[in-house]
C-alpha cells in the first residue's frame, strides 16, 4: 500500500508553526547567525586576514585563539538602554555573549598575529607558517 501525502506539494502545519517558533525564539539557524558577527575571510600572499563586525565591543571585552588551523573568537556586546520611561517598540540590535570558530585554509603562525580594532571592524592579520628545512 502506497501511502500518499495530504500536503500536496505544501508545506505542513506543524513545520510552518516549528520555522516561527525558531526564528521568533532564537533557537533556528537564522537566529544564531544574527547574534553572531558578520566576518569576512581574506587570502594573501602572506598570510590571512580576518575582519569581523563587533560594533560597540571594546578589545578588553574580545577572545582571540588559534588551535592548529582553527579561529576561534568570542566576546560579549553589551547595549545600555535606560528605558525605564520609554517603552521599546522596534529592538534590532542584539547583545549578549558571541562566539565564532572558522577553520583557516592553511598553517598560521600565531606568535606573530596583529588584532586591531577600528570604528567597529576587528582586523586579524595571521601570517603563513613558514616550512620548516
């Protein structure tokens, strides 16, 4: 017996109401991707660069680690709102506790990375191991 589905090409009640509760609650995919910092990925002949958008995240408030071929960044953003007298209508910006971990496409020598950050866009500089004779 063949079993046919009543759905018809249609997604079905119970995934529409579960993608809602996802993004609307923070536990989809989506929602973990906008409480984390953008970041961009560059290759030079040198080495690599990594940017990553923290605005209004100070140094102090950063984790940076290199594990092998593996980034990982973490910090906190924090936004002070006095909003006892005023009641928020549009809340976009999020804060709380990040946490980002890429792999790099090769070896790096972690001794002489450079962090700097500027207006808001965390600059990682991550030279090339260099071989060993």
């Amino acid at each position: 017996m063949t079993r046919r589905s009543e759905n018809h090409g249609f997604p079905s009640l119970r995934s529409e109401v579960e993608a809602l509760f996802s993004d609307v609650l923070g536990f989809g995919r989506a929602a973990a991707s906008a409480r984390s910092p953008s970041l961009d990925l560059l290759e030079e002949l040198d080495g690599y660069v990594v940017e990553l958008d923290v605005p209004g995240v100070s140094l102090k408030d950063l984790s940076i680690a290199v594990a092998g071929r593996h980034l990982t960044l973490s910090g906190r953003r924090e936004i002070v709102n006095d909003i006892s007298a005023a009641r928020i209508r549009v809340r976009e910006r999020w804060s709380g506790a990040f946490s980002r971990r890429i792999e790099l496409p090769g070896p790096v020598d972690e001794r002489r990375m450079t962090v700097t950050l500027n207006e808001g866009i965390l600059r990682i500089v991550l030279p090339r191991r260099k071989a060993q004779p």
